[in-house]
C-alpha cells in the first residue's frame, strides 16, 4: 500500500536467492568438515567465485521527483512509503585463506523490481557501484563436531536506476554467521548499532537513506511433490530443500486435509511486467522430453529418468555468467539429488523418481498469503465449491478461500491450472487490471484444444478472454508433448 504524508520507508526485499552457486575451486562446505583431512581442514577453503542468483528486501528511506505533495523533506519534495521486492543475480570473489581471514570482494550485484509510485509501478534497479570496490572478510573459527564457523561481512557501495540515479558514498554493511563455502542459504543484514546509509543523486543531493537490508544467500524456494512419491511425502504439504527435505507450511496450516494434492504455488511476488522479460523457472512431468540438447532432454533419457525432480530455466546472462548448468535450450539449475547423472547441479535432497509439480519462492522469516491450485478430486474443492482452475489462498494457519475464478480468467469447465506465476497487489482479490498471472494448463484441460485455438501443456499462458500464449513450449526448449507442471517467475536486470 502507497502511504503519502509520510518520510517513506520502503522495505525492498533484497533475497539474494542463490540459485545453485557456480564457482571456481572445489566445493567446501563448513559444516561437512568432519569427512574432510585434518590437513585439508586445515587449509580451509580456496580461493573461487560464487555466482548465485539474487533478490532482496531492503528498508529504503526515499524522495521522489515531482511538485510538493503530502509529506516534505527538508528539500521540498514529495516522501511515499512502499514495499519493494528486488531480484537478480550476484557474483562474489574469494581470495585465498590468510591464517583464518578470507578477504572478499562483492564484484557484481544487480537487482530488478517495481516500485508501485504515486503515478503506478516504476521499473527500478540496483547494483554494485562500478565506481566503488565492494569489499569483505570472511573469518574462520572452530564450529560443533569438528566444523568450522564462519563470520563474515560485507561493505557495499550501490547504484541505483529509476526516477533518478542515486548512490551511496559511505559504504553500506551487511554481516552474519554461516554454515558453508561456497555461501549458500544463509542469512546476512545490517547489523542494528549500525546508522543508515544516505543516498546522493548525481549532483550530490540527498535523496534518501537505506534503513537496514536483509539478504538472503542460496535461493529459498519451497515446493510440493506429486502423489505416490518415493520419498513417501504428502502431496498437500509444502516442502523446503536438503537435505533433508523438511516441511515448510503442513497441510493443515493451509487449512487442507487427507486427500488434497497441490497443483500450484505462488508466493504473489512473481515477477510479471509487460515492459521487462521474464525468465521463468520450471519443473516438468516423467513424460516430457524436452528439445534436442536442452537439459530437460539430459534428464529425461537417463535411466530412470530425472527430469520431473529437478528445476530447469533460461540463460538470461553471458556465456560465464549462469547460474544453471548444462543443455542449449534449457539449463539445470537445482538437481533432484545431486548425483551426477547426465548432468548435475545444487541437489533438492529428493529421491529419484520424485515428481516435483509446485514451485515457489519464499522470504525467511516473512510469512506471506500462499496462492495455490489443487488437482481434481482434492477434498478441499468440494468444500469450497471450487474447481482445479480455480487459484486459492490461505494466510498460514488461515482457512483456504477462492482468490480467482476459472471464468475469471477465461477458462472453461474442466479445465486443471497445474502451474503459476502471480503479481499480486495485496488485497487478496483478484483484478485483471492490477494482478498480472501466468500460468499452465494440465494435459487434457478443454482449453487446451478448442477449435479456434490450440494449446499445449508445456505453454506458459495469460489469462483471456481469450486466453494467450505468453511463453510457447518451444521458446522454452520444450515439445509440444511435454507437461509443464511447475512454474516461477524472476526478474533479471
């Protein structure tokens, strides 16, 4: 919600939601350090470069152009208060261990999202001040059980584009403790006893201030698992990654019961904005091939089969700077397990033969309204009245209710939604006009093959009347065949 008349503060989620990390060197995970050498425990990691993907939720201070209204700072112009959700990509340099310090330099970090102003969203971004060196230091202690603790922190200099170019002279400080090298699911923010952090525009005025920022290291997805999984988990829980594979929100938090199947997630912070391209993240069904050399089609052919535990997505980013791994037209980019196969990647912590058929992302520590789909025959539609094509909602530990109808979104009696993506503005009722979504038709939804029309399971679509293709099965390295069956939706500046 927009609050005018006030000094803003907007919290803008700065998730650096690691995708898996690529690096240079070998894999040093602290908290594995019982299986290594003492000798190699003792050298610590090595030097290497962790490339992850990112996002952020930032306590941001700030002035908007534009004649005196509402609230004023010093300066005469206009303060609004908002939420603001960030994502992107990070790189992060490691040099080698100096008796138990690391020295660190954050080389990029660039960030994309929407500032919903005054005048409607605005496209903002923020990155590491090419200008600037971004510097750190990570410090090695003895940890539990023969592991290591690491400390670490980070001072930052950003830059930042959307009404106007602004930066931080004084350098903005992020620490925390971790688990592992390379950083990955770890949680790092700006200590309380430090100040905020101005932020000048190109002709030295102050424009704002950033409050505190909390990042998030190694992406924090959760999802659901299709019926009869080998893992032996339910099909209406939803899941976080290992391993072990825990329990992020049980069935019951979402107010669904014994019998009930999750088709779809969304966290209603996907990113969906006609003026920037969205680079989607999937999962597909056992059936699906996907294209020639796509890492869909890796996974696929071998035996058995991989490719319906693993996430896939596109290559937003130059020839060495991807976080996915593998294919031409699709990349792996989370493994179900992480036992080399055809291809490998950061591992879920799933069995194989576990068909992953709901993504989304989450904010740790931040609990938000959980938007989903159930397959047909889920108790839980009875009891609503509700349809597989109908989107639902719960708050956690709240009851479920109808958020959009399958009419609502052009959809036909029938009809299954089996994947989702969501930019939602906050009030839990659905607008065409202010809560853009894509989303995935299950195999055998009428929509799919109507006379005037003809879809497939693996497009990505918009909702009509008429429905459209946002995101054909081709441009997404897969067949016409397959089944998408899982979907997310980031920003990549």
């Amino acid at each position: 919600m927009i609050k005018t008349g006030q000094s803003i503060m907007i919290l803008t989620a700065l998730l650096l939601l690691g995708q898996p990390a690529t690096y240079s060197g070998s894999s040093f995970h602290a908290n594995l350090l019982r299986s290594l050498s003492g000798r190699e425990a003792a050298q610590g990691p090595p030097a290497g470069t962790d490339f992850v993907d990112a996002g952020a939720y930032i306590e941001l201070e700030l002035n908007l152009p534009g004649p005196p209204a509402g609230a004023q700072n010093l300066s005469g112009l206009p303060t609004i208060t908002s939420n603001v959700y960030l994502q992107g990509n990070s790189k992060l340099r490691r040099s080698a261990r100096m008796g138990n310090v690391i020295p660190t330099e954050l080389m990029t970090l660039s960030l994309a999202g929407l500032f919903p102003s005054p005048a409607g969203p605005s496209y903002i971004q923020l990155r590491v001040n090419p200008d600037r060196i971004s510097t750190g230091m990570m410090t090695l202690g003895p940890g539990m059980g023969g592991t290591w603790a690491v400390d670490s922190f980070f001072d930052i200099f950003t830059e930042w584009d959307g009404f106007a170019r602004k930066s931080n002279s004084a350098p903005l400080r992020l620490a925390g403790p971790f688990r592992e090298i390379p950083l990955c699911r770890e949680t790092c923010s700006t200590p309380t006893q430090y100040p905020p952090v101005s932020l000048f525009n190109v002709q030295g005025q102050a424009v704002g201030r950033i409050m505190r920022m909390e990042v998030f290291l190694c992406q924090p997805m959760v999802f659901s698992l299709a019926p009869g999984n080998p893992s032996g988990l339910d099909p209406a829980d939803i899941l976080s990654p290992g391993p072990p594979v825990g329990v992020y929100l049980r069935k019951e938090q979402l107010g669904l019961r014994a019998g009930d199947d999750i088709k779809a997630l969304s966290n209603g912070m996907d990113f969906l904005y006609e003026r920037q391209r969205t680079f989607p993240r999937f999962s597909v069904d056992a059936a699906s091939r996907g294209v020639l050399d796509s890492a869909v089609r890796k996974e696929s052919t071998v035996t058995p089969a991989e490719a319906h535990g693993d996430e896939f997505g596109l290559k937003p980013f130059g020839p060495n700077d991807n976080p996915c791994v593998g294919g031409a037209a699709n990349f792996l980019c989370y493994d179900e397990n992480g036992v080399p196969g055809s291809l490998t990647a950061t591992p879920i912590g799933l069995r194989v033969c576990d068909d992953m058929d709901a993504l989304m992302e989450i904010i740790p520590g931040h609990l938000t309204p959980v938007f989903f789909t159930l397959a047909p025959g889920s108790p839980t539609l009875a009891m609503l009245g509700a349809t597989p094509a109908d989107i639902l909602v719960a708050v956690p530990d709240g009851p479920p209710s109808i958020f959009a109808r399958a009419a609502q979104l052009g959809l036909r009696p029938g009809d299954s939604i089996d994947a989702l993506c969501l930019m939602e503005n906050g009030d839990r009722r659905y607008s065409s006009a202010s809560d853009p979504l894509h989303f995935s038709l299950a195999p055998g939804s009428p929509t799919l093959g109507t006379i005037i029309l003809s879809f497939s399971a693996a497009d990505v679509l918009r909702p009509g009347p008429p429905v459209s293709v946002v995101a054909s099965a081709e441009s997404l390295g897969l067949l016409r065949t397959d089944n998408l069956d899982a979907l997310k939706c980031r920003a990549y500046p």
